[in-house]
C-alpha cells in the first residue's frame, strides 16, 4: 500500500540474526492474513503490521521463503477452491462463475501486493522473478485455466457466442469482453495465451464461416447485393473487435474477412452480369460503384482488379465511336460531342464513386488517349467541332456556356498525340472564320488561342495571333483609306473592303493564276493598291481572289418559276400565275462568282470555254463556281444542250431569267468538288509530314549544340522529349532525319563508336 513506510523499530533492527523458530512465527502470521484475503475476510486484519512483517522477512533474507510460501499459498486456495467451483460449472453458467472467480482472485492479489510491496521492490528485482501481482496471474492460468476441459470449454463457449451473434441472436457480450481480458492478463505483458486459447481458432472459425457464406450469397444474389453485405460484415466484425474483444484482434478478423469475402471473389464479383463494374458503368449505379470501390480500394490488386475490366469496356466504347467505314464520314461535331459525353459520364464515376482517385483518373486519360489516336481524322474533327461553336449562329449559347464548351474540348485536345495536325487545322478554320466574318465573337476566338497558348506555348500560337493582328491593322487600314478617297475626293466604281494578310502567317495557297477582274473591281483594287504601297514602301501586294466575296446587285427579267414546280433544275417549270415585272436580288458571292456574272452583261450566252478564256479562272475552280449555280440551290445560270457529267468546252451557258428566291439577299455557296476533301485531307498531312522533318531536324540539332557528342539510342530519347508536346516522332524517322544532317554534314559519327554522334562546328551551319 502506498502510505506504507519502513518501520524503524530498534526492536526488529537489533536482531540481525532472526531464527528459524522467529522466521516461522512471521511467515505463520503472513500466511494466514492471506487466507483471509483470498476467503474475503480481510477486514480485521492490520495492513501496516502485515507489511512491516513481509519487510522483516526480506530485509533479513528471508525473501525465498516468502515468495515460496506465497506461491503454494496462492496454489492450494487455486487447487482447493476456485478449481472446484469453475469445474462445477461446466455444464451451467460456466462463464458468467469463471469470469467471477478470476475477478476475485485478482481483486485479492492486489490486497496481497500491497501487503508485500516491499517483497516487489527488493527480492523481485533482485531474484529476476514475476512480481505478486503477475505470480497470481500465471498460477491461475497454470491451475484453472490450463486445467483438464476448463481450457477447451472456455474456447468452445466463445466461440460458440461469436457465432450464434452473427446469426443474429443475442448474446452476453460483457462475459465475452470480461473472459478475452481475462485471457489477456493471465498472458502476462503477452498475447500466447489469448492467441492460442482464443485468437487463433477465433480466426479459423470465421474464415470457415465466411468462405461458406459467400459462396452462397454469390449464388443467389447480384454484385451489388454481395457488395453491400460485404460492407455490412466488415462494420460488424470492426464493431465487434472493438466492443468485447481485444484491439488487437481487430486487424486479424478484418483480414481474414477481406480475404474471404474480397479477395478469393475479386474476379468473379467484377466480371458478374447481373451488377459486376461493366452494368454498374451502363446503369450509373455510382453508389453501388462507391462500396465496391472503397472495398476492393482496402485489398491487394483490388483497384488494379477493378481498372482493368473497367479499362476494357472503355476501350471498345472508345473505339466504336471512333472507328469509321471508309466510305463514311462521321459527323464531326457529333463525333466530339460523344465523346465528350463518354468523358463527362466516366469523370462522374471519378467524383462520385472512386473519390477523384488519381489511378482511376490516369485510367481514363490513358484509354481515351489509346483510342481517340486511332483514327488520324480525329485532330481535324475537333478542330471542325471548335470551329462549329465559334461560328456566328449559336444564338442560345452564352459566352459562359461557350468558354465550358471550349474548356471540354480542350480535354480531348491533351489526349491529342498529333497537336501540329490540329494546328494545321485549325489555322484554316480560323482564317475562314475571320476572312468571311463568322466569328460568334473577338473575345472567344481570344479566349481559344489563350487555351492553346497555355497547353502548348508560344510557337503553338504565334501564327494565329498574327492572323488576328492582321485582321486588327486591316481595320484601320480600311478606314485609312477611305478617309484618303474622301480628302482626295476620288471616286470609286464600286464599296471595297481588303484584308491585308502576311503570308506567313496564313495557311490558305495563293493564287498563283492572273484572273482577269471586271474592270470595276479592277479600278478599285489599283487604286488601293497606289495608297497602300505609297505608305509601305517595299512591301509586296498581291490580289488573292479565291478568297474573295462581293455583293452584286441582280435583276431578273424572266416570268419566276414557282416553288412547286417539279425537281430541282428541271426546265420543266410551271410558272406562277400573276408574278410578273423585274426581280431584284443582292447576290453574295466570291469572286470568281462575280467575275463570271459580270461577263453576261456583255452578251447573252457563253460556253465554258469562252468563260475560261475570258476570266483566266483555274479550270478545276471555274468548274465548280459553275456547278453551282447550275446544279446548285441556288441557280443563277441554266445550262445549254445536252446534259453531260462534265462541262465541255462547247457547253454553253446563259442567266436564268425565271430565278426566283423569297430572299431579296441570296447568298450562293460554292459547291466543293467529290474529291476536294480527301484531296485537302491529303495535301494537309504531306505539308504536316515536310513540317515535322523541319522540326525533328531543328531538335536534334539543339540538342547537339547543347551536348556536342551524344549516343544514339539517348538523342533518340531527348528528341522525343522534346517534340511529345506537339506530336509523336518515331524512332525510324528520326534516324532519317539523323542520317540526312550527317549527309549535310551538321553532324558526324564518332571514329571510335559508329553509335556516338557529335556535333560538326563551323560557321554558317547552325
């Protein structure tokens, strides 16, 4: 007890050689104080003199015949008593008796420890023996616990408990609770006794037990079902550590049912059809998907066990969006937008379910860069998507719901391994965007290029951003004008408008034939031309008129034809009954339209190939500027004599005066020819390919200069590096482009290791 203190009485310090008869009379009294305790009938006995007594026997040498004593003490009262009672219990309240004999006895091994404290801290110490308190503990243990049935019986009510519990009945779980502490004390500082008395065969029992019931319940029940029950054990088998068994058991038991109930049915629970991840993505069950996650999410390979069926179904919804039949064109603007749907739809599995898990994400960005690379038309389908939303016309779309639009679009373009194909593109929509005024807006066109200047950088965007700097100069260059012909007081045939283009910038082809213009356009177009060059001087200006649109002004003389009247183009026509005087029509056309238009005002009928001599249009051009407005909506022209598949030089052409339209403005598109696109297409990926020679060759060649003498195999790598950003070199193109500085002599193999390149210096290489 701790208000004990060392007795100093002259009487016990003067006998420093006690005798056997006196030790005797001491251990006497000690011995019987403690049968009082252990029979509970410690109430008039002295403490301090029981413990001045215990002192006096250490302190003189007697500290074996102590501790000896205590233990056969403690021994008999175990075998005599507390034995006898827990044996009769057997058969009838055996837990609730042996939780209450183990309560007593270590409620008097602490009265017992207090008597001989002085025993703990001196002999105990010294003799490198259990102190009181854990000395009764190990005699229980060795006498009671460990004694014929009473140790397998324990084991077995236990056991017994636990599974009645997860049937679902009742139970004492303050017994349980009381009896795996009881295990746990008598184990002394260690686990042996809890483990092999309880622990070990707990866990046995539960993998049986576990492993049976899920096998029945994928037998009868769906994925989501099982996953949910799954859940359901694991909270109760957690809860249940924590209430009545050992904290230490919790990690063990948790185990065993992730192995059971998880891991040995990852495989069939996943690939499962009624419920398994491939209907949980179909369905957009994001709380059946969220349980399997943090499930698997807690077992080895569980997620990677998920990803992977995952993955392939994304794939092959991928790829069926993406691949096309050769002689089928998708719809661009639906293509994007489905796949940015499919984007969206896994990105809420990435919020929802999988708590924006960073190896999900990279699934996704993975599989869809996989799949949206396969098809080569991909690049110029999203820039057809872009251009789509940043034309005039989407009236219900806000500028907000624009920038969302773009933000969306700009997720598949990282996905985009040939960004320099969607560059390429992309100029030529923006260019036809801002050279025809079809822009929605200045600020989203801006706000695009910004996007794209941030994903990829300057170079990616310089190009563009000039093109918009021209469009601002030719502005003010038209307004300079205009202010020059009104001071000047000269007078112009006709309105003009001119854009100002720099070449480089600009990704359209110039023409390179001498059109003849009217002599109007003509006249306007020189006189801008004397005012421009006398402000630039050294510059260049050239007439580009396959980029051209005009306003004409019409008139139709002829009686209309009425809307009703037979197919289109027919000469059939029936003539609506009381339409009669001039038509009066604005003709928005191109150029060439124009050019061609204004030749009937000379004379009434020309074949194509007056029409081709007289305007000195390009064959192929001049054929489709015809072809629309012959066989197109529009039909300003009808077609003389037979009907051939092509125009013939001897084809003749004259106005058709009974062209009607219910719009005073008509505007007249030109029809591109059957193989124009595919020839574009073609012609875009040969001026990519020459691009990225220059490119491949401008890297190596920095590197180089940076490095001096590389190996093969690591410039190879670095070039990669460098140009992944705006598309994918393989390693054979750049062993061309290699071979061809060589030849050119910027680079040189080394003499001592063929593999080994190194930079060649002399001025004017680099």
């Amino acid at each position: 007890m701790s208000g004990f203190s060392e007795p100093l009485s002259s009487r016990f310090l003067q006998q420093n050689n006690m005798d056997e008869e006196y030790v005797n009379k001491i251990w006497g009294m000690l011995k019987s104080a403690i049968q009082e305790i252990q029979r509970k009938n410690n109430s008039g006995l002295s403490f301090e003199e029981l413990y001045r007594n215990a002192y006096t026997m250490v302190l003189h040498k007697h500290g074996p015949k102590l501790y000896e004593g205590l233990k056969d003490v403690v021994s008999g009262h175990l075998d005599t008593r507390i034995k006898d009672d827990v044996l009769k219990s057997l058969n009838n309240n055996f837990l609730s008796t042996l939780n209450r004999v183990f309560e007593e006895h270590t409620t008097s091994l602490v009265m017992i420890r207090d008597i001989l404290m002085y025993m703990d801290r001196v002999y105990v110490q010294q003799g490198s023996v259990e102190n009181v308190y854990n000395l009764g503990l190990i005699l229980f243990r060795d006498h009671v616990l460990h004694f014929g049935e009473v140790r397998d019986k324990l084991r077995d009510t236990l056991l017994d408990m636990i599974a009645r519990e997860r049937r679902g009945e009742v139970i004492d779980r303050p017994s349980v609770k009381d009896a795996c502490k009881m295990l746990m004390l008598i184990g002394v500082g260690e686990r042996n006794a809890y483990e092999e008395d309880f622990e070990i065969p707990f866990l046995e029992q539960s993998r049986d037990f576990f492993r049976l019931e899920a096998q029945n319940y994928l037998a009868e029940n769906s994925a989501s079902v099982y996953i949910h029950r799954v859940e359901q054990r694991l909270v109760e088998e957690t809860e249940r550590a924590k209430h009545y068994l050992d904290n230490s058991s919790e990690a063990p038991i948790v185990k065993v049912v992730e192995d059971e109930l998880i891991v040995r049915h990852m495989q069939t629970v996943v690939s499962m059809p009624n419920g398994g991840v491939i209907s949980m993505v179909e369905n957009q069950r994001y709380e059946d998907m969220a349980c399997m996650y943090k499930l698997f999410n807690r077992v080895t390979d569980g997620m990677k066990t998920m990803l992977n069926h995952i993955s392939e179904h994304l794939k092959t919804q991928g790829k069926d969006l993406v691949t096309e039949d050769e002689n089928v064109q998708k719809n661009p603007v639906h293509y994007v937008t489905s796949l940015l749907e499919l984007k969206d739809h896994y990105d809420k599995f990435l919020c929802q379910s999988f708590n924006n898990d960073r190896r999900f994400k990279q699934m996704i960005s993975s599989v869809f860069e996989s799949f949206l690379n396969i098809n080569q038309r991909s690049p110029e389908y999203l820039s057809l998507f872009v251009d789509d939303k940043l034309k005039k016309g989407n009236k219900d779309v806000s500028e907000q719901e624009l920038e969302a639009v773009l933000d969306r679009a700009m997720i598949l373009f990282r996905f985009l391994q040939e960004k320099d194909v969607f560059e390429r593109y992309y100029k030529q929509h923006l260019a036809k965007r801002l050279l025809f005024n079809r822009s929605t807006s200045d600020d989203s066109e801006k706000a695009m290029i910004a996007k794209l200047k941030q994903e990829c950088g300057y170079q990616f965007t310089s190009k563009l951003e000039g093109m918009f700097k021209d469009i601002t100069l030719s502005k003010s260059i038209n307004d300079e004008f205009k202010d020059h012909t009104n001071q000047n007081a000269v007078r112009l045939p006709i309105d003009l408008s001119v854009h100002v283009l720099t070449t480089g910038f600009w990704p359209m082809a110039t023409c390179q034939a001498d059109v003849s213009l009217p002599a109007l356009v003509q006249t306007t177009f020189d006189e801008f031309k004397k005012f421009y060059l006398s402000k630039h001087n050294g510059r260049q200006l050239t007439l580009q008129p396959n980029l051209g649109t005009g306003d004409l002004n019409a008139q139709f003389y002829g009686p209309p034809l009425s809307d009703e009247a037979g197919p289109s183009g027919s000469n059939t026509s029936v003539v609506s009954a009381g339409a009669k005087g001039v038509r009066k029509h604005i003709l928005t056309a191109s150029t060439y339209h124009i050019c061609v238009f204004m030749l009937f005002n000379q004379q009434r009928q020309w074949t194509f190939g007056d029409l081709l001599e007289a305007t000195k249009i390009p064959d192929k051009d001049l054929r489709r500027t015809l072809l629309s407005v012959v066989t197109g909506k529009q039909r300003i022209l009808s077609r003389q004599g037979p009907v051939t598949p092509e125009f013939e030089n001897s084809t003749s052409f004259v106005v058709n005066d009974s062209f009607t339209s219910r719009y005073h403005r008509v505007k007249i598109q030109t029809i591109p020819g059957k193989n124009d696109q595919e020839q574009d297409r073609v012609e875009t990926r040969a001026k990519v390919d020459e691009d990225r020679k220059h490119e491949i060759e401008a890297a190596i060649v920095r590197i180089m200069k940076a490095r001096k003498k590389m190996p093969h195999a690591q410039l190879v790598a670095e070039v990669v590096e460098q140009l992944n950003q705006r598309f994918a070199p393989g390693p054979m193109t750049i062993k061309k482009r290699i071979e061809g500085l060589i030849e050119r002599e910027y680079l040189s193999r080394t003499a001592e290791n063929r593999q080994v390149q190194r930079r060649l210096s002399f001025s004017g290489l680099l």
